[in-house]
C-alpha cells in the first residue's frame, strides 16, 4: 500500500490540496494511493499517543502506516522547516516498525520563495535515521498560492513536467 501523508494539520492547507493533486496523477498512472492527512490526527496526540501510549482514535492510522511501504510525504515550510506536527506524528508511531526498511518521496512546498528547501533536508536526515530509502529526486514548490486552478490541479508546465517525473520515478522505485 502506498499513502501520501498531507504534512499539517492547518485546516484549508495548500499541502492537503497538494497531497489530493499527487493522488489523482497517481491513480490516472493507474497506481493506488491513500491520504493520510494530519489535520486527521486526535487534537490529544501529545497526551494519548507518546512514548507507548496508543488511542483507539491513532490505531485505525497506526495500522494504515504499517501497511504501507512507500509513503510520499507533502511538507510544508513552517518557520524555515518541517512542521512540528509532522515530527510529533513521527514519533508517535510504533518504532522501528512504522517505516523501518520503507520508501519515502518528498515534496516541500512554500508560499515564500524557497519551496522548504531547508525542511525537505531536515526531514531527509530523519528519513535516514528511521531507515527510509529516500527518493533521490526531491521536489520544491515555492509561491504555492499561484500554483493552483480554479479546480485545485496545478497548471504551470514546469511544476507539472517536475512533479510528473517525480512521480514516474516514484513508481519505480
Ligand atoms: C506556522 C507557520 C510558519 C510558516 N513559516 C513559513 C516560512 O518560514 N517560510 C515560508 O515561505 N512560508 C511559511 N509559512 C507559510 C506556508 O508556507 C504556507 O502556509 C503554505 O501555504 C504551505 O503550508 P500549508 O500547507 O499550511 O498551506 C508558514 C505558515 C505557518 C502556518
């Protein structure tokens, strides 16, 4: 199984259109995928779901994670970085089972000017230390309020050429 996990829980983010456009363009190459979006997560993950606790509301997640074995992960910039949300969701998944041996693509994505070039590295190396093969061929996306038509599909032809090869790589990987 393959899941695409939407990067914060900010209601209305550009990151969960994102994930929903990445879903479409992989269902169209014929290959399935899930979402998994953080805005999803208990609003007690802090209480009910670290460091061995486990929530009946976290298990249906838990168990789609475990699942799957290759994951896109859509990141947005949050102060220079990744969102704390998605480490917090990090962590509170089983370890090492969760994504110990599993692949990840990553995608960054920014209403500022660099796409979270910065955060896309800072996830990377926490992909290394959970033993994730991270795909070689990252993506970045700044200026995300221009980037999408009126239906939520991106539309500029660069960001659509990149984010297709991305996903055929994804593929075969
Ligand atoms: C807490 C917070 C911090 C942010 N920090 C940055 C930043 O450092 N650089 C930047 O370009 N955009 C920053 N943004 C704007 C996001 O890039 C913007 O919300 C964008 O749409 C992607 O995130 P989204 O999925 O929340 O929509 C920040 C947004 C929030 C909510």
């Amino acid at each position: 199984m393959t899941t695409i996990i939407s990067g914060t829980n900010r209601e209305g983010s550009n990151s969960l259109k994102l994930a929903k456009y990445y879903h479409s363009q992989l269902t169209n190459k014929g290959f399935d995928s899930e979402i998994i979006s953080l805005a999803d997560l208990p609003g007690d993950l802090i209480s009910s779901d670290l460091y061995g606790k486990r929530s009946e509301a976290f298990q249906g997640i838990q168990e789609k994670i475990s699942a799957s074995s290759k994951f896109i992960f859509v990141i947005p910039e949050y102060n220079g970085s990744f969102p704390g949300v998605l480490k917090t969701f990090i962590d509170a998944c089983s370890f090492p089972e969760s994504f110990f041996g599993k692949k990840a693509a990553l995608v960054g994505l920014s209403s500022g000017k660099y796409g979270n070039i910065r955060g896309i590295d800072h996830f990377t190396g926490i992909c290394h230390y959970i033993n994730m093969h991270v795909l070689p061929l990252r993506i970045h996306i700044p200026n995300i309020n221009k980037e999408f038509d009126e239906k939520g599909n991106l539309y500029l032809e660069d960001t659509i050429k990149f984010t297709d090869q991305q996903i055929e790589r994804f593929i075969e990987f």
